[in-house]
C-alpha cells in the first residue's frame, strides 16, 4: 500500500511539474490529484477504518428439515404400446371413421371395407350347413327305424350299423360347415376395422376409396397409448445398490421435470429395472410410469428425471451460497453474539443449487452469512441483516410535465453557448493569467512563442539551436 500511494504521490508531482511549467496544460491540477488520493486513501496512507468497520451482510438461520436424496437423470418418453392398424383382408376402403389426432377405445370402429364378397361366402357356408342339418335329421331318423326292427329280429343288424355310420358322417358334416361359418364370419368381421387398444391415432397412411391389402407395411393408421405413459433413463451403476435398496423398501417416486428442472410435469414410479448393466457405459436402465393425466408426455420426448431414493431426517442444512471454499476445505461464517464473522469449518453431506446439508460444523440456532463476502474475514464486525428485513428501494416519483411556454430545469436557451463552469480555470484562463496572449504558449524559459497553427515564427531561431516543433 506504501507503495502505491509512493507511486500516486510521484506521478501527482509529474503532473503539477508538467503543468507548472507549461509543458502539458491539463484540465487538473497536481494539488487536486494530491487531495483526491488523501481523501481516498487518508493522510496515513491507509484506508479508513470506517470503509472497514460493520460491512453489511445478509444471514440465514442454520434450520434442520427432511432432506430428499434425489438422483437426476436424462430420459426418453416412451408409449406403453404403439399397434399399427392394418386390414386383415384385402378389398377397397368405403370408409374411415376417425380423424388424425383423435383419442380413440377399444372397440371403436376406424374403417370399413367392401364387405359383399365376404357376406356372399358368410351366407353360402350357412346354408350348406342347413342342407347338411337336414340330410343328418333324416339318417338319424332311419337309424332308430332300423335299431328296432334289428332288436325284435324282423331287420338286419347290419344294416342298423350301417346307418349308425352313416349319421357320424353327416354329425362331422356339420361341424365342418360350422368350422367354414366360422370363417367366413372372421372374413366379414375383417372387414370393419376396430381400434385393438384405446389411444390416440397418428396421421392416415391410406385414404378411402384406395384397395387396402393386408401387405401394405405402413398399414392404415398407428395407435399410440400416451395414457398411462412410460419413461426410460440410465442411472451409472455406482447408484443400482440405492435404487435397489429404494425399491426394497417401497414403490420409489418418480418426478418428470420440465427443461428448467423446476416444474413438474407429472408424478410416477419405478416400474422395473434392467437386468444387466450396459458394458460400454457403465450404466443401468430404469423404466417408469406416470399416468400423464394432463397429457403433459410425449412418446420420443426428452425429459429431465428426478429419482426420490431415501430421506434425511432432521439433518442441519444452510443455504449453498453460505458455503465458501478454501485450502483446508469448505467453511461457513458464523455471525456471534458480539456481530462478528467467525470462519467456522463444516463437513458437508450433500449440497445442491439450493442447500447444502452439514454433518458438523454449525447447528441452529446458528446464523451464517449468505452475501457480502467481499471484505469478510475472521473476526470482521458485520451487520447483519435477514434476507427478508431488506425494505425495497423507494420508488422516485416523474417530475411533473412543464407549463405551456415554461423551459424545462437545465435546459438552456436557443442560441446559448455552454460556458465552463463557475470557478472552474480552463487552459485559456491560465494563459491569460501568465499574460499569454491567445495563440501562443509557453517554452521553457518562459519566453512567448507564437503557436497557433499554420503561423510561422516572428524571428529565425539563433545558430546552433534547435528550431522548435510544431504540432498541427
């Protein structure tokens, strides 16, 4: 500090010597850069202690509160299931039945084929199975005809048995004509599509009046369920044994957060956890659920995952700023009965944006400082001041409009040049003062010379010296 102001102190001097001698005209003088360095640094070449003394800060109490222990993680929103609705039949499209984007059930009808060939083959195999019926209604009745004429001995026992066979053929008949109503009623349900799982229906790949075939890849429509919705992160393998421990424990919640990991999209759980840990990361894969009510997911969405793993009961926590670092660790300033700041080291637990938790160090009701760490050290006089004591900066009230006709404050007339300022000596008040008249200067044995530009000196300079420079 000696040194420094030993420094100001010498180029002050320069300047006053510059000046007092007319080598340099500055808008200041030597005596003012002097008398601004003792006002800002004291005649006794230190700062004022009242700079020092009681140097504002705000503080926060040490508090005890239940800590989540919390795992953040990058997942992908992925659909519980996704179908895609192709047509089980090939035949032209009369109809479809749903509208891009709509939210569809179960059972819901998406489109209608040209049913008339099917309902043809429906209505052929049912009647062949009525023709078939009522040839088996008459062997029937021939067979016990026959069955009592062979149990009094007036018929053959062969022919008895030979209607017997007869009437398990036509039996089998019927069945095979019901196996082919079967079917062809299949064929004929094939030809209204419904929706297999309720969700909602992406863009239409097909349009009606067009021959839908049961090949087409793209099918007609994909249905996708965004309700109950699922999620998929990966956590490194360092933390499986607390998920694992977590989920012995109970269901673990789960919390999707929106890109300013603040807002919460919505609520789940953890549903399962991969079976094996990928080699190449060094990461396990996690699936979740959330019922995704407010429809706030999006199958392929990115999302920020909060894992709740396990709470700290009643463990001393501080506000992260309080937290400062040094060469023997992190430490806190404790604010004494007497206002002073006393560094006190602290073992930190966890710590995040918001708090960190302290396993010792300070206890409540201790308070540390939060801001004002500027000037801080050990046993520094503070006064402190809680975050919620600072009072808002008044607001200044607009200065009325002025009158028709009135000047505003400060504004000077048209036409008005600005002078210098009262009491103030400009470089041309100097030179008048020394008896210089406009245009010239002062050399350095204080004889005048003229200097204005573009003039030529009065008098050649004298053999041997050296003529003087000019500067345009």
């Amino acid at each position: 500090m000696k040194k420094f102001l030993l420094f100001l102190l010498t180029v002050a001097g320069g300047f006053y010597a510059a000046d007092h001698y007319g080598y340099y005209k500055f808008p200041f003088t030597g005596e003012q850069v002097v008398q601004t360095a003792q006002r800002t640094f004291g005649r006794g070449g230190r700062r004022n202690q009242q700079n020092v003394e009681n140097i504002p800060v705000l503080t926060a109490a040490v508090r005890r509160e239940d800590v989540p222990i919390t795992f953040d993680a990058v997942g992908t929103v992925q659909a519980l299931n996704t179908v895609v609705v192709r047509a089980q039949a090939d035949g032209p499209l009369l109809e479809l039945a749903f509208r891009d984007g709509q939210d569809v059930k179960k059972g819901d009808v998406l489109a209608r084929l040209d049913a008339r060939s099917a309902q043809a083959q429906y209505d052929q195999v049912t009647a062949k199975k009525a023709q078939d019926e009522a040839t088996l209604a008459n062997a029937r009745a021939d067979l016990a005809r026959y069955n009592t004429l062979a149990a009094s001995n007036f018929g053959s026992r062969q022919q008895a048995d030979t209607q017997k066979s007869l009437v398990a053929q036509l039996e089998a008949q019927v069945r095979v004509d019901q196996a082919q109503i079967d079917s062809a009623k299949t064929a004929l349900d094939n030809t209204t599509i419904i929706a297999p799982i309720s969700g909602r229906t992406g863009l239409r790949a097909i349009d009606a009046g067009n021959i839908a075939r049961a090949s087409d890849a793209n099918g007609i429509v994909s249905i996708t369920q965004i309700k109950p919705i699922a999620a998929v992160f990966s956590l490194p393998q360092q933390q499986l044994r607390a998920v694992n421990a977590g989920i012995a424990r109970g269901s673990m919640k789960v919390l999707a957060l929106d890109p300013d990991n603040v807002t919460v999209s919505d609520t789940g759980q953890v549903e399962v956890i991969d079976n094996q840990v990928d080699p190449s990361t060094g990461t396990v894969k996690i699936k979740t659920s959330f019922p995704n009510d407010g429809q706030n997911l999006w199958p392929g969405q990115f999302i920020n995952i909060r894992l709740f793993v396990d709470t700290l009961s009643q463990v001393a926590v501080v506000p992260t700023a309080a937290v400062q670092r040094g060469p023997k660790g992190p430490f806190v300033y404790v604010v004494s009965a007497e206002n002073k700041a006393v560094m006190t080291p602290v073992v930190l637990t966890r710590q995040d944006e918001r708090i960190a938790v302290i396993q010792s160090g300070v206890a409540p009701p201790a308070r540390v400082v939060t801001t004002g760490f500027a000037q801080l050290q050990d046993g520094s006089n503070v006064k402190p001041a809680a975050a919620d004591e600072i009072a808002p900066a008044p607001v200044a009230e607009a200065a009325p409009p002025p009158a028709r006709g009135e000047r505003p404050a400060g504004e000077r007339p048209a036409g008005e040049r600005r002078g210098p300022p009262a009491g103030a000596q400009g470089q041309g008040g100097r030179q008048a003062a020394d008896g210089a008249a406009p245009g010239e200067r002062r050399g350095g044995g204080g004889a005048r010379q003229p200097g204005g530009p573009g003039q030529a000196a009065a008098q050649p300079p004298a053999a041997g010296a050296t003529p003087p420079v000019t500067t345009q």
